[in-house]
C-alpha cells in the first residue's frame, strides 16, 4: 500500500522547519552566551554603583 501524504500538511510542515532552522542560525548570530549576559550585567551594576557614589545628598532633579 501506497501511504497517502496531504501536500498541504507536507508544505507547511516544510516551511516550519525552515524557519526553525532560519530563527535558530539568527539567535547564534546576534545572541549573546549566559557568560557574555553575566559579564555585562557585572558592569551595568559596576558602572551604576560608581554614579551613585558621585551624586551629592543635596541634589534634587527639580
């Protein structure tokens, strides 16, 4: 016997794969590693704790 295939079903099968494979390619390419997003968080809180020791008690944003 001769299994039947819906074409339609095979299409959109096809092109979900596709664009797995295209969206898992674009996250290696411009994502960061959990290292690189610890190590930036490191600084931003490093960089946030040095202005914070600049600003005077008697400034106000008014």
């Amino acid at each position: 016997m001769v299994k039947l295939v819906n074409l339609n079903r095979a299409r959109k099968q096809r092109a979900r794969e596709q664009k797995r494979d295209e969206t898992a390619d674009n996250a290696l390419k411009h994502g960061l590693s959990n290292s690189e997003k610890q190590l930036m968080a490191a600084r931003n809180a490093r960089n946030n704790q040095l202005l914070d020791q600049h600003k005077h008690e008697d400034d106000h944003d008014e």
